[in-house]
C-alpha cells in the first residue's frame, strides 16, 4: 500500500510495528509490513525519526513532492531494496510522469 499524505498538520509517527498517522480528528494506525511507500504532497507534515528509522529498516522510502507534484526530495534506505525490474519501472515511472499526481 502506497500512503499519500495530502492535508496539512499530519503528524507521523511509529509505535509498536505501525506507521501511525495523526491529525486533527483522531489517529490511523497501518502495520508497516503494509506500506511501501510514503507520499508526502503538501507542507506542514511532521515525522519523527523514530519512524525514519523504522521505514529504513523495512525498505520504505518516503517522498517529498511540492506544489506542482515534482518531486524534491526522497529518503530511503542505504541498502539496495528491489530487484532490478522494480528499480527500473520507478525509474520509468519517473520519468514518464505516469505515477502520483499532487492535485
């Protein structure tokens, strides 16, 4: 599952094997084995490291877009986590443009 965060005051966090996910309203926590990924797409999202730390050790990377849906920034493990097929199908998803779009 791909978690895209698009609202504003989000706060992420970890606790007890799950990506949990705050904001105004209440909390969803989603076990990490879950998640592939994270799409950050708007300003104003708090993560704490412990969760950074969590997602490094089970080779989920987080994204970064900004207002017109570019990405700018990417955090993810400093081990390779894909086969190369994968890797090569997010690099053409890339540069393709087919993949998340920030609207």
């Amino acid at each position: 599952m791909e978690v895209v965060v698009k609202d504003w005051g989000v706060s992420l966090g970890y606790s007890r094997g799950a990506l949990v996910v705050k904001k105004r309203g209440g909390a969803e926590k989603i076990p990490l084995f879950q998640v592939s990924r994270i799409w950050v797409v708007t300003s104003g999202v708090a993560i704490s490291s412990k969760l950074v730390r969590a997602l490094s050790r089970h080779f989920i990377d987080v994204v970064f877009l900004d207002a017109w849906g570019d990405p700018v920034a990417r955090v993810f493990p400093p081990e390779a986590n894909g086969t190369v097929t994968h890797r090569r199908a997010q690099y053409e998803a890339y540069i393709t443009g087919r993949g998340v779009r920030a609207g």
